[in-house]
C-alpha cells in the first residue's frame, strides 16, 4: 500500500478520483498540519474514507511513553513493523515553546562513546515514512494539548546524514508549503562530523540549521569520544565548516558536550575558541547527563566550570549558550536515547 506522505501519490490518486482543489487542500491540512488520524476524520469528510482504504497512515505504534516528573519533557517509544524500537522526545519549554526530537535510524553506526545510542550499534535506517511518523504522533499529543510543535531537531537516535535519502525525502515533505510547512529556520539537524555529506546537505538545504557535534577541543581528546574523527579529524572539519559557511545563509550550531576533566578545562575552552576563530557560529554548551556516567565512565562537568568555560569563549566574542537539558529523569537527554532491551543484547 502507498505511503499517505508520498504526496505526490496522494495527489494523483485524489485527482483521479475526480477530487477538486478544496478537497486536496482540505486533505492536506487535515493530515499534515492539524495531525488527525485517517480513522477519526467524521464520515461527512467525504476525500478520507477514500484515503483509509488506498494509503497507509500509520509506521508506528506507540507503545509506551514517560512523562518526565521534573519539567516538560515526554519520551515516547514506538515500535517500527520490524519488531525494532525508536525514541522521539517531546520537549516543552518554559516559554512555550515546544520542540520535537527525531529520530533518523534504529542505533547508530559512529558508536560515539559517551553515547547511549552508540552502544546499541546500527540497524537500519528509519524509512522517511517513519521520520515523518514521529512528528505526527507528537503533533496530535501536542494538538490535545493546545500547543503547537515548532521546533524540530534530527538529534534523537542515529546520525541523519548516514540516512540521507529519506532525511531529504522527509525534509521535503516538513518544508512544503502545501503539507507539513514547517519553517526552514525552527528544523536543525545534527551531525557528528561527516564533511562531504554535511556540505551536500547545505548546499540542497541552505536555510535549514545545521549543527556539528565537536565534544572536544583537539583530535586526541575528540578521536576518544568520537570515533568517526579518526576519519574525519578537525582539521577537516574546519574546512568543510568554511565552506559550508559559504553556501549557508546562516551561521553553524556548534555543540559541545561538557564531560568533567575530558573536555571542559580553560585550556580546552582556549583550543576551541582558536578552532573556531572568524567562523560565524552558536556554540552551545551541553552538560552531559550524569545517568548513565557510571556505566560509560563520563561524568558532568561542574556548574562552575561549564560557566567559566562560557565565560571564557564569550570574552573571545562567541555567542554561546548552555543547554537546560530537559528529560534527565526519564533518559530522553543527550546522548541517552537507546531502549534498554537493545542496549543490553
Ligand atoms: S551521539 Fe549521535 S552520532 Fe554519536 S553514536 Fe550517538 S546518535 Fe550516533
């Protein structure tokens, strides 16, 4: 059966149907932008019925989710037709705000070594119908909830850029005016550092953010929480964040994970500030969760040494802000995205 968020599909088969312009417009809205279920749309919608039986509507099941205790955070788990498990966090912050945390594939291939994901090891990538799945189920929890979703981060489990297609086939279908419309500038996705595949990215999605995962100050330190630098050391990095500059119409996000007495001394602070120096970046500092350090061997860094560390690459003039990082008692944070039924296989 035929994806409902192939849209062109969708289009054909409603023209065929001798469905006018109203209709399809009234499709659209009512799948894509106020997220209601085929099942649920009233018989006197005469375009839906016609849609239940020629499309399928739904990738996964949501089988669980945790509301967090302490602030505005909800992990849901889904299951994919294959028996695999996915998280996508909901992330309600005090301003109102609301963002969505996607995930991009079933574990992950860079295995980076602070990360709960990266122990799992990869198994597959995530269809795009299953990408877009997860915006539509946390739509509709939003929508019961008289919030609407406005942020969306490709930072739950996977690398997206190994993903490529299917985060171009979902990114398509977010950005069009005529279905998701979300805006270019409130998607970012995030990367670990994959230059060519970073800049392929920026050059077919220039308005789109784009954040690197930098987690370290020099190769050494950064080779040891991330792997993929043995391949792809700083040095590159810094040239595909300058050209990448180039063809952006934006400044890069670039993220840094603090993790006590690997990466958040003054002397790292001063590394990363002169690995920077004249690119237009955000730098935003994120504590790492302190869950799961005793099984990985991380642990946060003070509060004091974040702050001096911010301190330190604002007087350098870097803007730079750290991360509340929502969800730390349901492990829906950074870096802890993984059911524990797979991580323990
Ligand atoms: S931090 Fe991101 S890229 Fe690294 S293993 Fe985890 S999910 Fe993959």
């Amino acid at each position: 059966m035929k994806s409902i968020y192939d849209k062109k599909d969708l289009e054909k088969f409603l023209e065929k149907q001798g469905y006018g312009h109203r209709e399809l417009r009234r499709a659209r809205r009512l799948l894509f932008r106020e997220f209601e279920p085929l099942e649920s749309i009233p018989e006197s919608e005469k375009v839906l019925p016609a849609l239940e039986k020629n499309f399928k509507a739904s990738f996964l099941k949501l089988i669980s989710r945790m509301d967090s205790n302490i602030d505005g955070a909800t992990k849901l788990l889904f299951e994919t037709y294959d028996g695999k498990q996915i998280e996508t966090v909901i992330l309600r912050i005090n301003t109102g705000r609301t963002s969505i945390c996607v995930s991009s594939q079933v574990g992950c291939s860079e295995k980076c070594t602070f990360c709960a994901t990266g122990a799992m090891g990869f198994l597959r990538n995530l269809s795009y119908s299953e990408i877009l799945d997860q915006i539509v189920h946390a739509g509709r929890i939003l929508r019961e909830e008289n919030r609407k979703l406005r942020n969306i981060v490709f930072m739950g489990m996977g690398e997206p850029l190994r993903n490529y297609t299917n985060l171009e086939k979902s990114l398509e279908l977010l950005l069009d005016g005529s279905a998701f419309q979300f805006a270019h500038k409130f998607i970012t996705i995030s990367s670990s550092g994959l230059p060519d595949l970073m800049l392929k990215f920026s050059k077919r999605f220039p308005q789109v953010g784009v954040a690197l995962s930098l987690n370290a100050a020099d190769d050494e330190t950064r080779v040891q929480v991330m792997p993929v630098n043995d391949k792809f050391p700083m040095k590159v990095l810094r040239e595909t964040l300058e050209e990448i500059e180039d063809v952006r119409q934006s400044g890069v996000m670039i993220e840094y994970i603090m993790f006590k007495d690997v990466n958040d001394s003054l002397q790292d602070a001063k590394k990363v500030a002169e690995f920077l120096r004249g690119l237009d970046v955000h730098i935003n500092l994120i504590p790492y969760n302190p869950d799961l350090s005793d099984v990985k061997g991380f642990f946060a860094s003070n509060p004091e040494d974040i702050i001096a560390f911010q301190d330190y690459l604002k007087d350098e003039g870097y803007k730079v802000t750290r991360r509340f990082s929502l969800g730390q008692d349901i492990a829906a944070a950074c870096g802890q995205l993984a059911n524990n039924e797979t991580i323990e296989k």
